[in-house]
C-alpha cells in the first residue's frame, strides 16, 4: 500500500479533515470540538512551522555503515524512536464511535512495527475497557493516557488497567483546559505534584506525564516521580498563544536530560523531524493526527504503511546528517 493511497482513501470517509497533503494545522485551524486548535486555531500549525524552521545540516565525512534506528524504551525493544498519539474520542472524525476499533487498529499496526502506541480512555465507559482488550492481544507496546479527571477515577481506571498487558501508564496534565471536556461535564482539572505522587503509587508500571511545556514543570514532573515527560501543547488545543514545542524543548531537555525519558509531540510529521528532535536532546518522539488519517486511509495496514514512510525518512536523514545510531544525534546536526 502506496501512503498516497492512504491519503485517497481517507479523503472518502474521514469528518471534519481536510486530509490535507500536508498535516500542517491550517485547514482545521479553529475547529473544536474538532480535530483543530483551540482559538483563533493558530497552535498546530505554529508547532508544525517550528519544526520546518530548524533546518539539518548535512555531513557525510562518516562511515558508510547501516544505519540502526533501534532503541530501548520501558523495557521494550523498539525499532524506532516513535509513539503513536492518544486520541481519546473518534467522534471528532466520524459520526460513529470508532475509538476502540481505532485503537484496536493502531495498538496492531504497532505491535507489528516494533513501535509504542498511546490511546486515550475516551468520553464513553467501555472506551477504556475495550482498548485494554486490545492492548492484551498485542502485549507490551499500548499505552493508556488518562484524562485529569478527579483523583478516585483515575485511580480506579489505573487499577482496571494494573494486571494488564499495557507497557506503562500516562496521565495527560494539559486536558485540564480542552473546553469541549469542560462542555460535557467530564471535570478536568489542574493537579498538583503530590496528586500526581499520590496516583502513581497505585501502579508499579512506568509513570509518563503528558503536557508538559516549560523546564520547571518538567522538574516538577521529575519530582512527581515521572519516568517519563512528553514535552506537548496537546496539538495548540488546550491553550492559545503558548510557544511550539520545538521552541521549548532544548531549556527542558537542558533542566531534566537524564532524570527521566523525554518524549516530544506536535507537528511532528516526517522522519527529518524526528531527526530534529533527537539531535535537539529528546528521547523519542510522538505523532498523533496523521495516525487518524492513516487508520481511516487502509485500517492497520494504512498505519504502518505511514510507520514504514517516517522510517526511511528517518534513516536517510540519520545517514546525511552522519549518524550511524540513536546516541551519534547531537546539536550540531541541526541549525536552529
């Protein structure tokens, strides 16, 4: 399966996206509830135009040797830096809920490329109990990512999900401020360091903290307990106006490298910019939106028919800039 193919088959079925060449936020712009930015809509696509500003600098005074896109990551062996984004509710894309069949979907697609995927615990009951289904047919590589809800229910879902075969557990901090939650009466909320101590004491799986956005919530995250932070703006629609994710990953990478995982998100979208990424300090990197498309464009094949894109771009960008491995990625393959 061509990925232009998938693109061509989305177009035929997807709501409320463009499917647009390029995932690059400005034809959803402020579409929520939707797949878009909170107003006036500017976040995703000024996530997606810092990556672009970052250009690689190319060297290839170095072996001519394979590249190895292999890493370590929660004690999963995984053949490329790269988590799928959560996406908690389908029906921003489809006017029936396919979110456990979406999930279901991505949770293979990832299994079978040696990958990490994280889904949502959705807006209905069985959304969560269904994915875990999932994630225990495709064992250790599925994430759960747990909206801010009050404390007891996050810890009675991290209980649901404790003797199953999920790979750790996330909760995503900045759902605090998507308002179409706020709408519906589901009851996010901010969370205080030892909220988040007191929700990671239910679980002896890895700890992931999602939404963070400056070097002092990162070392806040730390002190948490967080054996992982994903640097993220939740796609620009939790809060207008904040910095993209590119701009503020090296202060964090430079606050917390080598107390926790870093994972970065928002206007991730080719192989190059997972390049940009890892030379800036990040561990790993997280796409979300173009999986919805890919799903819609060809199921689970459309999904790895997309993996299988970012890793060729990935390794071809790895061998120009001359890194033969994860851990050769420094700053001076970038120009910032």
């Amino acid at each position: 399966m061509e990925y232009q193919e998938v693109l061509e088959n989305a177009r035929k079925t997807i709501l409320n996206c463009k499917v647009c060449p390029e995932c690059n936020g400005l034809a959803c712009g402020n579409t929520l509830p939707g797949p878009g930015s909170k107003a006036p809509g500017n976040g995703a696509h000024d996530n997606w135009k810092a990556w672009k500003a970052i250009k690689l600098n190319m060297d290839t005074f170095a072996p001519d040797t394979p590249v190895n896109t292999e890493c370590e990551m929660f004690g999963r062996k995984c053949s490329l830096p790269l988590l799928t984004g959560p996406i908690g509710a389908m029906t921003q894309y489809s006017k029936d809920d396919v979110t456990i069949a979406f999930n279901d979907g991505v949770i293979q697609a990832a299994y079978e490329a040696g990958i990490i995927d994280c889904f949502g615990d959705g807006l209905t009951p069985n959304t969560l109990a269904g994915s875990r289904d999932s994630a225990n047919r495709y064992p250790g590589c599925a994430i759960p990512v747990l909206n801010p809800l009050p404390n007891e229910e996050i810890r009675q879902k991290i209980e649901m999900l404790e003797d199953s075969a999920t790979l750790a557990l996330a909760i995503v901090v900045d759902s605090a401020g998507l308002s179409h939650w706020k709408v519906k009466g589901f009851g996010p909320g901010s969370k205080t360091v030892e909220d988040l101590k007191y929700l990671k004491s239910f679980t002896k799986k890895p700890f992931i903290i999602k939404g963070i956005m400056t070097a002092k919530a990162a070392e806040k995250a730390v002190e948490a307990g967080a054996d992982a932070i994903i640097v993220s703006n939740h796609g620009g629609r939790a809060l207008p106006e904040t910095p993209a994710t590119a701009e503020v990953l090296p202060e964090i990478v430079q606050a917390v490298k080598g107390q926790t995982t870093i994972i970065v998100d928002g206007g991730i979208r080719h192989g190059s910019d997972m390049v940009k990424a890892l030379s800036l300090g990040a561990d790993a990197v997280l796409i979300c939106r173009p999986f919805a498309v890919s799903w819609f464009g060809g199921g689970a094949e459309g999904v790895k028919t997309y993996i299988e894109k970012l890793r060729s771009e990935f390794i071809d960008a790895m061998y120009m800039v001359g890194a033969r491995k994860l851990e050769d990625l420094n700053p001076d393959m970038v120009r910032v």
